[in-house]
C-alpha cells in the first residue's frame, strides 16, 4: 500500500491501516529507520504494554509457555505448505 509523502515530510495512513493498528486522530506514533531502509511506524505506548500483550496472546492460546520462534512464526503465518511465498532456504535452523 503506498502513500506520498509531502514537501514537510508528512505521510497519510490509510484508514485500513489506522484501524489494524489502533490509531486514532490526536494518537502519538513511535516512527523509526529500519536496517533494510524502511520505516517502522507503531502507536506511541505499545511497548509498554508488551508483557501484557503477551499474557493476553498466551490466555487466547494464540502462543503456549516455552514455544519456539518457529513454532510462533508458523501459529501466525500458517502453514508454508499453503503459503505461496514461504521461503524454506530462509527459515533457520535448529542446533
């Protein structure tokens, strides 16, 4: 999904983007480079929240104690078999 970005630096979120993320006008974002040159743009005070996003993950039995990034990886993506841009050269390797 792309957006412009004006001569003052300012992009518009579209609104499928705002609602997934839970931002509303007035809200605070948190807006940082990534490594691979993109940008990373989350609401202002989710990483406070962290532990308790987590706790609330794990009570909905989205994620289990003591599961694997890959484990976790495949609960959210689905299985790679069905995904048609699953990558297993990509996927790392256990020790």
């Amino acid at each position: 999904m792309a957006t412009t970005v004006t001569i003052k630096g300012q992009v518009t979120l579209p609104k499928r983007v705002r609602d997934a993320a839970g931002i509303k006008p007035g809200d605070k974002v948190e807006v940082r480079a990534t490594g691979s040159g993109g940008v990373y743009i989350e609401k202002a005070g989710t990483k406070d929240n962290y532990k308790a996003r987590l706790y609330a993950l794990a009570k909905e039995g989205l994620i289990r104690d003591k599961m694997t990034t890959d484990e976790f990886m495949l609960e959210m993506r689905g299985d790679p078999d069905l995904d048609p841009g699953f990558n297993p050269k990509l996927r790392r390797k256990r020790a």
